[in-house]
C-alpha cells in the first residue's frame, strides 16, 4: 500500500508540473545516420530507455537516418556515443524552444478564420459548421465518434452529384503534425471556393470524405501541454499514455516498425484496434468502403509521396508502378510552385519499415483501388514545427499535386465509375 501510495503522489506531481506548457529551450535536434547493425541496436535500446531522448522517426532498419531530440545534459553523452560508436551525426536544430516561438504569428484577428495561424479543434470545427450552412447543397457534417477524452470526431462530406468516385481523407493522426489538419482545411476551403477549372473539377467530380483530425486528445495535449506529443492520450499503465494510432490498425499489426513498450512514441497498443479513435475511422471507412477508389492520408515530414506496403518484408501490390507514376507525376507538379523537391516511392524503401498503418489497412482489408500518404514539408530544419507563413505555400503546392495525381490516373483507368 505505501509503494501504491508513493506511486500515486509521483503520478500527481507530473500531473501539476505538466499543467504548464513544457519547454524545450537549448533543446537539439540530431541527424543520426544508421550504418550498421550495432548503431541501430544501441539506438532502439535507446529509444526504449528514452532518459530524456525524444527520437523523432524510430530507428527501425540500417541505412535510414533518424533525428532525435536531446536535451542539454545529455548533448555530451549523445555526442560520446556517436564517436564510440562512428556514427555519423550533425546538429540539425540548436534550439527546438526557439522554433516553438516562431511557429506562430504574434497576433492575428481571432475573429477570422484563415490559413495565416494554426487553430485549436474548437476554431476548426465552428468553421466547419458555418461551411455547412453556407454549402448546405454539397457538404455536410457527420459525427464519426469520440475520443476517449470524449471530443468529437468530425467528417466532412462534399460531394456534387450521386455517382461520383470517392476519396478518403484523413490528418492529424499524430497530434504535432499541426500542419495536416491546416493543409486539410485550406484544400477543402479551395475545393468549395476555387474558380480554377482543375480544382473545379476535383470537386465536382470526385465526392471527398475529409477527417480533418482523427486525434483530438492528442492535438489538444499539444497546443496545452507538450507541443511535441505524438500519441493519443489514453493511460495504458501509471506513467505511459497513448498509441499511434498509425501503428494500430488491425493489418499487418507489429510486423515491422512498431514497439510493444507503452512509453514509446510508436507503441501499437496492447492489441490491434485497441483506440476507440481507430474503432472510430474503420467504422466511418466502413461505411463507404465500397465507394472510395482513394484513401489518402496527410503527415509530416520529410517531402515524401509514401506508397504501401510498409511492414517488414512486404511485396508491392500489383498495380504499385501505376501508383508511381500518379506519384512522379503528383512531385513534378508539386515542384512548379515554390520548387518544394519530393521523393516517392515504397515507404520502406524510402522512408523506414512501418506496420498497422491506416493506409495498409484500407488496402490491405478493403482493397482501395489507390492508397498514398504524403510526408510535408520541413524545409530541412524545421521539423514538425513548421512556421504558420508556410500554411499556404504548402497547401498550394499539395494541391497542384493532388490535380496531376488524379489527373494521371485517370489517363491509367482509375475513377472509371
């Protein structure tokens, strides 16, 4: 009883020191580059251990470079362990505190929603519901669900005409990802305002399903407490809290990728489908799954378009080099705008081995006829903490790829019916 005790009072005292935003001043971010079969071991040892290192990708597989936050007491040991070990390594943010406070514009007019900020769940979602009544002919709103700290799960339905293929939208299913669910409302803004005949035509001939945050607990936990938490949010032991929800899907599940340790950032949960937020998109996807001809999934980052499988030892499906050539086509157009250079390919090929992820799902059980996620920008040194300046440029150039994306697919046979 005294342990339970002592236990509880600790659990207590990070509750209070967590009611204030935590900060990450001096805090760096390194370029690990994995070379070799010892460096990964130490690395996910360490990644286990964590003792105050934040990896920001998991080192899964030799041959990927990781970044992984530090904090300053450990900058000497960190930088002791690459030369014991050879691995090569840089600095890649001096101060992740000092992008924190750049991330956002120092005013703006809360009286207006736009695209030059990033916006909490509750802003998101009172300017969804005064799209529905000015576009009550083609959109509406549907309650997928709740989270587990009860906040709504929306989906968004725009759709012109009966008989229109279907594509499935989904963001923010990692809660620091804050430029997904941006991305998300900026293209669904265009698809409802846009006088460019391309965008035009996405929206009147494609009917789109759009869940502009699939992780509400988690994304809030960002804006109040830890702008850099990943997870959702419910408490799996004492001390350890929430799932990616990426690495929860019921295909493939810890196959590669994911970690069984309730405190890691891709901890898959203790079975698959075990968040109610994942129940919550298969029950939603479920619906229409017979409809959807694109399930489409927003992350950042690392200017990718990622093709499935990404479990361990995976085949390309059979229609994968018709998904590359959409996808080279969707970098090409992506590129014209501000010359933003992205990388496709096979997500663990290109990116790293990553298992029990929505897109796998959706292809996996259900057979979409195309599956992709985007990685977005980082510009090479800004992480997830993209600048709000960059919502628009972003967005813009995710949507020229999206028309030449869906262009080149129709050309190949898809969206026929």
């Amino acid at each position: 009883m005294k342990l339970l005790a002592l236990i509880l009072v600790f659990a207590t005292s990070i509750a209070v020191v967590l009611s204030e935003p935590l900060r990450f001043d001096n805090y760096r971010v390194y370029e690990a580059s994995i070379e070799n079969v010892e460096q990964l071991q130490i690395l996910q040892h360490l990644e286990q251990l964590s003792d105050g290192y934040t990896f920001w990708e998991s080192p899964v597989q030799t041959g990927m470079q990781v970044d992984i936050m530090v904090p300053p007491q450990r900058f000497a040991d960190f930088e002791k362990l690459c030369l014991r070990l050879n691995m090569q390594s840089r600095v890649k943010i001096s101060n992740v505190q000092s992008l924190i406070d750049n991330e956002r514009p120092k005013r703006r007019n809360r009286e207006v929603f736009g695209w030059d900020d990033y916006h909490t769940l509750d802003e998101m979602y009172e300017w969804i519901d005064g799209l529905v009544t000015q576009h009550e002919n083609v959109l509406s709103v549907k309650l997928v669900g709740y989270s587990y700290e009860s906040r709504e799960i929306r989906a968004v339905k725009l759709s012109h005409k009966a008989g229109n293929p279907g594509i499935f939208l989904e963001s923010n299913i990692h809660a620091r990802e804050w430029i997904t669910s941006a991305t998300t409302t900026w293209i669904l803004n265009a698809l409802l305002t846009s006088t460019d005949p391309q965008v035009m035509e996405l929206a009147q001939n494609y009917d789109w399903y759009i869940l502009p945050v699939v992780n509400p607990d988690g994304l809030n936990y960002t804006k109040e407490v830890n702008r850099m938490w990943r997870k959702t949010r419910y408490p799996h032991d004492l001390l350890c809290y929430g799932v990616d929800m990426n690495r929860n899907f019921p295909y493939h599940w810890m196959d590669g990728g994911a970690s069984t340790n309730s405190c890691s950032d891709v901890y898959a949960g203790p079975e698959p489908a075990s968040e109610i937020e994942t129940k919550n998109i298969m029950e939603y996807f479920g619906m229409y799954k017979d409809h959807i001809h694109f399930y489409l999934s927003f992350h950042s980052y690392g200017q990718l378009i990622l093709l499935p499988y990404g479990y361990e030892n995976a085949e390309k499906v059979d229609n994968f080099y018709d998904w590359m050539e959409m996808a080279e086509a969707a970098a090409v157009a992506l590129n014209k705008g501000y010359g933003t250079q992205y990388t496709v390919g096979n997500t663990a090929e290109v990116l790293y081995i990553a298992s029990g992820s929505s897109r796998d799902w959706a292809l996996g059980e259900h057979n979409v006829p195309i599956a992709a996620s985007y990685e977005f920008r980082d510009q090479g040194y800004h992480g997830f903490l993209l600048p709000a300046d960059q919502i628009i440029p972003n967005s813009e150039e995710v949507l020229d790829s999206l028309v030449a994306f869906l262009g080149k697919a129709r050309e190949l046979g898809y969206f026929q019916g």
